[in-house]
C-alpha cells in the first residue's frame, strides 16, 4: 500500500539520502519538511524535485502550527523525525540551538504528532509511525572493546549528545505515556554523497584539493563506526516499515575504523585518482597536521547492529573500503555542488575548539 511519508529535515545528509531513496526505490508520497539551515541544501535533491510524489515545505519543527497544518493538508501515514543540530564542535561553541532544535523542536514535533494521532479511526492509527532518528553517541565513550547495543545506558559527553540523549527519551515518553506508536534508530558515523563539508571526511577531500592542512584530532586514534549513507537509507525505510512498536534498533556499517585510518586511505585515493595535484604536493598524506584534541572527546563507537540484521533482514552493502572509494570519486565529480553548498557561513574553519 502507497503511504505519505512526512520526513523532518530531508535537506541535510542523511535526510536527503532517504529522501531519494523513497522517490527512487519506493512508490510512496514524501513531504519535505525542512528549515534550511547551513546543512540543509535542496541541490542535494534536484534529481528528485520533479517528482509528482515529492513535496517540499519549509519550515521550523518548533512551529506547531505549521506542522499541524501540514499534517492536516498531507495526511502523513509515516513520520521520519531527522532534524537536528547535528554538529558536536558547533555544539561546543554554541549549544543554544541543539537545544532549542534537538529537544524543544523533538517536543513540539512529538505534540503536534500526538493531537493528529487522536483524531484517526483505528485503520489509520494501525498504519501510523512515529521513527526517531539518533546517533550512537548518546551512549558516550565505549572504551577500548565491546559494543553498544540497544541496552547500553546513556552517558552522553557532548551537548549535541545530551541533546539527542534528551530527545530519544521524549519520543519513548511520548509512546509509553500516550502510547503513541514509535520506533527509534541510533546509528553510527555517516559518510557518503553530498556530505555538509564540515564532517570529517568531506573535509579531509576538500581541503586535501587544495592543498590545505588535514587536521587531525589529538592522535587520530579515535576510532568510530562507519556507515555508508545509502546503505543507512535503506535501514530507515526498513525499521518504518517492519521494525516493532516501541523498539529501538542500533544501525551500523560494521566497519571501525581510527581516524587516521581514514585520512590515509582518503589520501592513497586521492594519490591514485588526481594526476594535477596542488602545487608543492607530492603525496596528500604530507598535508596531515595533528591539532589540539577537543574538549570531551569521545574515543570510541561501535555499534553491534545484529537486532536490525536477525530481525529485519538488513545488513550494508557497502564495505568502508567500496564506500569511501565512491565518496571521494563523488567529491571529485560534483565540485560546483561543493562550492555552491559553502555559502560563506563556513569555509571550513575549527570550530569548538575551546
């Protein structure tokens, strides 16, 4: 059966992946709703636009009252929750926003939900899903072994993450409380096509183009869990569609990964695939500057993603190494999209620094 699929926040990263996804793979309805903030970027959906079954609104998720009216004019079967102040050095510099957005903005969302819930016939509210999207770093520092699984407690270190802490326990309070019907999702680092330029490993691609230095954190030894985007898109639409009622789902790439690491297989691509290198470079690798480490550093995440593979079906298709290798061919190949998406409220600068 074709449903309406109300996604907060389809023009960043993630949202955006998921977006093309559905109108691509799916023959359901989505509706975009999005503020267009710095990371969210509607050229990352121009292949979709046209689509009689995409629509775009734009708005805040802390203005109830569009978002009622939205619902009331859409009707949405599903809610796909990603918006969110997403950035932890930009969390260090300024937590007012992911706490107006992560948590006040997750509330208002969750209320608006509730009064539309309310008003369906029992047909509609057994098709009705409320799916949160959050990230492992809820769970906070892993240590040197094991994995977070979906029982690990809650020990967020950064605002971002007590933010995103804040609004995973709302969505459950809202279930339990007005039985609601929710399902959440935390996952691990993202990478992938059309990535804000302020992450890791678009940042190291840009800056690497153009000779500039490849900061890296303290040692570098940080290791996460990476998760090719496509391959969390394919997650999401899974756990909305099957995922059990009230269950939470970790989602991961199965692939951990020091940062170091990273950078350096991002530089040996690069060595292959750029004959005109910038001037003075011989290897991308001479770029990398180790930088003061900063504040609250988590060391590691890793997530153990077998509940969503022994009771969904889904594991990633891609490996890190398929994956980054398609990134960085991606960043190559789509350099007017790079430079369009830096609209000078950032160029790529240290941010949370102190």
């Amino acid at each position: 059966m074709n449903k309406t699929i109300f996604i907060t926040g389809g023009a960043g990263f993630i949202g955006s992946a998921l977006v093309r996804y559905l109108i691509n793979e799916t023959t359901h309805t989505v509706i975009n709703f999005d503020k267009l903030t710095y990371a969210g970027n509607l050229e990352s959906l121009v292949s979709v636009e046209q689509s009689p079954r995409y629509h775009f609104v734009k708005g805040d998720i802390c203005d109830k009252a569009l978002v009622e009216a939205t619902f009331k004019q859409y009707q949405p079967d599903f809610i796909m929750h990603l918006a969110a102040e997403s950035h932890v050095d930009r969390s260090i510099d300024g937590p007012g926003e992911f706490i107006e957005t992560n948590i006040v903005g997750t509330y208002a969302l969750l209320e608006a939900s509730r009064i539309y819930y309310s008003k369906m016939d029992d047909e509609q509210k057994a098709r009705f899903r409320f799916h949160h999207i959050s990230t492992d770093e809820v769970y906070g520092d892993l240590g040197e072994t094991g994995l977070f699984t979906e029982e690990t407690s809650y020990e967020p270190s950064s605002p971002y993450s007590a933010s995103k802490a804040a609004s995973d326990h709302l969505v459950r309070a809202w279930g339990r409380t007005y039985n609601l019907p929710i399902v959440v999702t935390n996952c691990s680092n993202n990478y992938g096509p059309y990535h804000f330029p302020e992450k890791l490993i678009p940042l190291v691609i840009l800056n690497a183009l153009e000779g500039k230095a490849l900061p890296i954190y303290g040692d570098g030894k940080q290791v996460r869990d990476w998760l090719f985007v496509e391959d969390h898109a394919r997650a999401l639409y899974k756990v909305v569609s099957d995922g059990a009622l009230g269950e939470t789902y970790n989602i991961g790439g199965f692939n951990e990964k020091q940062n170091i690491e990273v950078v350096r297989t991002i530089c040996s691509i690069l060595n292959e695939l750029v004959a005109d290198k910038p001037a003075g470079v011989e290897s991308f690798e001479e770029l990398i500057t180790y930088v003061k480490d900063r504040p609250g550093h988590d060391v590691r995440y890793a997530i153990d993603a077998s509940k969503i593979n022994k009771e969904l079906g889904w594991h990633p298709e891609e490996t890190f190494e398929s994956g980054i290798r398609k990134t960085v061919q991606w960043y190559l190949d789509n350099q007017v999209w790079c430079k369009n998406v830096q609209d000078g409220s950032y160029q790529r600068e240290r941010l949370g620094s102190e």
